[in-house]
C-alpha cells in the first residue's frame, strides 16, 4: 500500500540547538530530502550542514539569504526554528509564502497565532492560501503535550467539563538556551521584574489554551496566566549554569480559562532545574472521567524535533492557509 | 471562529445497548441532529427512539427497513452498531452507499478492513468513492486506546523500534453482550474449542496491530494472535452472570507483529470480569521512548460510543472511500 513517493524538499532555517537537530532527523528521513539551510550567524553561514553536525556525508551549504536560498533550492518545506514570537519572525514566513514553500515552525505564537496577532495572522493566513501553501506552529510544548493530548483524547468523552494539564520538566537536562529562558540562577527579584515585563518564562501557554477552547467548541469568558519562580532548595549545578540555594531554579507558569464562576482550561507548567520526578498529567473531567500521565514525561528537545519533522508529511496533504496540529491525522497515508 | 453551521442529519442504524446510548447522545448534541433509527427487531420496529430510551421529547420512529427509512429520512450520516464482523454489515453498508450516506460503525473489523477482507474492502472503497461517501470503523478498542493512541502519540518520537500496549478491562461493569462474547461463567475446555473455531474473543486485536504498522509505515512479517482463558479466583456476581471460581473469568488476548527476529508490535489485552485494577498501559521503545497510562483504563461502552459520535463532524470532511481513524484529525472546526 506504501508505494515510496518522491522525498519532500526540505529547507531548514535556523540552525541553533534545535535546527541542528531538526537538520540531522531530515537527514536520516527517507520521506524528506535536505535541500537548503539558511542561517543568519557569520560564524555558520558559509560552512556545510554536514560541518556543523560532525557528518562529511552532507555537503548542503548554509547561507545567509533566506530568499535566495528559497529561490536556489525551491523546497516543498521549511522548517523553521528561529524564534518564539510571531511578528519576529513574520518577515521570514512572508518570504517562505513568496517562495512557494510551506512551513513548519517552532514558534510557539504560530500554534494558535490568532490569540495574541489576530492581524498579523488574518494576513499571513490570505497570503498563504493565495500562494497555495500551509504554515504550522508545533513542538513538545505548546504543539503536543498541553494542548494536542487533551483534545485528541477529548474523542473519548461524551461530555467535558474541564481540562487539567500538569506538566513538570527538568531543565537540567535540556538546551542551555531553555534555561536561561526560565531565569536559572537569576535573584527572584529579578525573575519577577523580567516576568512582569513578559521578557521570560514560556511562550506558549495561553495559545495551549486558546487551542483547548478552539479544539472542544468551547468560548471562555477569561484566559489568564500567572508566572512565578520556583526557588531552589539546593544548589544545582547543570551543563551551563549554577544555581544557588535561594536563587531561581526555573518558571511554574499557570493559564487558567473561566467561564461563568467554572475554571474549564488549566494548564499548570513546572519548568526548573533538578526537578526530580518530570511527568506530564492530562486530566478532563466529564463523562467518562480521562486520566492520562507519561511517565517521565515526554522528553523536551527530541520530542519537539520529532514533532516539527512528523509533522511535514501530514502537513503538505492538508488544505493551504494557517493549519493548527487539531487538523493533522494521526498519520499521513504512505509515511515511511 | 465557530459559526454555526446546520447540524449533520444522522440515522441510528441497529439499537442494542450501544446503539441506543448513542441515539442518546445525539439527541444531546447541538451539533448532530437525530433523523431516524432503524433496528430489524419486531419488538423494537414500530416504536420511537423516546419510548426506547425513556424520553418523550424525540418522536423519531424505529423502523425495520434500511433501505427506506434512508430514502425516507436522507441521512447525511449512519451510526452503524449492528456487527463486528465486514460481511455480516457488508449489505446495510451497501444499502447506506446506495442512500448516499456516510457511515460510522463500531464494526471491529471495519477498522481496518484490508486485512481479513481485502476484496470486500476494495469493492466497498470504490463504491463509496463513485457515490462520495465516507465509511469509517471506530470505537474505544478496536479504534483508540491500542491503535490510534500509539501512532498519535508517535509523534513525539524522532525513532521508533516496537509499540507494546496493555488493556485490563473490568467486563463486570460492561453491557451483557460482551460478558457472553469473553466467555464469562464458561468452562475453560468449552473456551477454548469455541475459540479455536473463532467463535469467542475480541474482535478487532489484528486489526489494531495492522492498523498501527500502516501509521508508522512498517512492514511486518507475521501477525498472529492467542486467545486464552482467565481463569476465576474466585466466585464472581455480575448483573449479567456468575461466575464460579475455576470457571473463565474472561479472555487474556494477545496479537504480535515481528519483522525478522524482532517483535515490533504486542497488544495484550484482557477483559474479564473481577478485573480490580483495569488500566491502560502504551509504550514505544524508541528516542524518545514514551511510556503513558491512563488510569483505571479508558471506560468502555462510554468512550466507544463517544469515539463514535465524535468521529463524525470530522469525518464529513475528508475524502470520499473508507477511511481509518488516522486520517481524521485531532478536532473538526466549529466542533461544539
């Protein structure tokens, strides 16, 4: 039944921690091809894919130029791994819609672009649908673990009444860019005037949320987030940071949908270093009840990278314009 | 975002206990709406969907002719829950193309129905595309806990080697035609001839298996499946049956898929009655690995007619032909 299709061109654009990544599961994909890289750092634009991740059997050149490479390469995809906020990287996806590619991203604000940029997406959605190509936000978190899960399980239930999502990750073992993100080390002082600027924490949890409430039909009369340090009780020494006892150790992040007096959407996020147990737990109350948990939770940067690169060949099959992970099947027909 | 459009006219096609709770539910949901039943029991044919299910508020009449009643009421939609097997519903199914209705049925081995009947699924599949129709086989097992769970879930892993599901059902709670089809009260020697002529047991375990090497792209090279006896430790009282101790409680299930020396599928499923801590257990070996429980399980006849219900604004939208669960995405836009 699956007759081997042409590989999908793919484009990698960004080539931090996660694009490496990203670029080296390309590689190993039968279904996917590697036909371009951009990347806007000197020190990396000029070397060979192959260069950056130790492996002389890739010789895909990186480049600077994101619409030259589109031009030169004329990928079905790219993926793109440069940045958590939308408008940041809006003028990389108008280029990717000029050249006529699709994109999966990383950034986070895509996964439901019309929480916080309703404009930006209304635009960038025309633009796409006119050019006959689909963009996608996706990921560990947000994309699967806080907001895909609850909705995909919600097929079971014949009635919902709330949905808990708690999930506890240990920094410790993730990209030094994620800890810093999550104020390791820094003075709880600091934590909170950094937070209360919205210059740290996780971007992504109100948008998990927004795609709960989009994925059950649901409309909230309030959608909140609160973010808190949590303090290390010990001093924890990671891979690119050392944090004292007393000093911030990571985030809890919580956004909360009401409607009426009824908290419907929970999502309760611990991101620090040394937590002990990591676990992802996904609660919906209703009929029947779901209780669902993953055991050490699911794994942060291979689940993020596997999820941008699963995500291609399901992708192109779907109708153009924005796509949220709710319209992707399970499996695209003929997945290798 | 969910504007909303003219509820999907849906016939009710065979009304045993599940049929009914799913009539039931219909009548809950705004998105749905109930446009007639059709069951071949005299006792039931000339009665309306209200007596049946005790409410007086839905005056839809039970009639015993397929064929009329969807000429009569132009379903956009049946929920078939008459069969388990493809060539015992393969007729209302032709009947249903005819009609120009879709269909969504708990029939285990319209799940996946290439791999007992190829030739009736060929023959269907062209039917239902030369008629633009959708046929769908869905439920909580075969249909969600051990086979779509997995291949959803998948997509968090950047590489897979094997997908190992545990199901323990408590059958104590569930309706009485599956506490007669696990052999529950039975003796152990009279289980076991009855399952070696293919007369006792889940059906569906197979399916599952298939279904999962499709979404993951795997070729196998066997596919078998055990049936075997719990047998009781003790007396057992349900509504339905007595169970002695010594006599089978249940059936312990088990389907395996290897490729060379390595098992990359197992399903082990039991369903019997005293069960004291039924669960759902799913792991891939793989980077990363996942290892996800729902606990207490994911309750039976409930989610299996959810997974129905739910299953059919997501349906109407993809392309015409049989359909398995891994084409359908994860929500339908406008879902209420």
């Amino acid at each position: 039944m699956n007759s081997r299709p042409k590989p999908i061109r793919v484009l990698q654009l960004g080539l931090g921690p996660i694009g490496v990544s990203s670029a080296e599961l390309v590689l190993h994909r039968d279904d996917l091809e590697l036909v371009g890289a951009v990347d806007c750092d000197p020190e990396k634009a000029g070397r060979t894919v192959g260069e950056l991740i130790g492996s002389t059997s890739c010789s895909v050149p990186i480049v600077a130029d994101l619409a030259a490479a589109l031009d030169e390469s004329r990928p079905d995809v790219v993926l793109q791994t440069t940045g958590s906020r939308l408008p940041q990287v809006a003028d990389q996806l108008k280029c990717c819609i000029r050249g006529g590619a699709s994109v999966v991203s990383t950034c986070e604000e895509l996964l439901y672009p019309w929480y916080r940029h309703a404009d930006l997406a209304e635009e960038l959605d025309t633009l796409a649908r006119a050019r006959g190509i689909r963009m996608l936000g996706t990921g560990v978190n947000p994309g699967f673990v806080m907001d895909l899960i609850p909705v995909m399980v919600s097929a079971s239930c014949k009635r919902i009444e709330s949905v808990y999502v708690e999930r506890e990750v240990d920094a410790s073992t993730r990209r030094g860019p994620l800890q810093q993100k999550i104020g390791a080390g820094m003075e709880a002082s600091r934590f909170r005037e950094l937070a209360a600027e919205g210059k740290i924490g996780h971007v992504g949890s109100c948008e998990s949320a927004s795609l709960i409430l989009h994925g059950l039909g649901w409309r909230a009369d309030s959608l909140t987030e609160t973010i808190e340090p949590v303090i290390a009780d010990r001093a924890i020494q990671t891979d690119f940071v050392r944090v004292e006892a007393g000093r911030v150790a990571g985030i809890h992040q919580v956004a909360v949908a009401t409607r009426g007096d009824a908290e419907i959407v929970r999502l309760d996020l611990k991101m620090y270093v040394g937590a002990k147990e990591p676990y992802d737990r996904v609660r919906l109350a209703g009929d029947p009840a779901i209780d669902l948990s993953f055991k050490g939770g699911v794994a942060g940067e291979s689940a993020t990278i596997a999820n941008l690169i699963n995500a291609v060949p399901r992708l192109i099959a779907l109708p153009p314009g924005i796509r949220t992970v709710l319209d992707l099947p399970a499996a695209a027909d003929g997945r290798v």
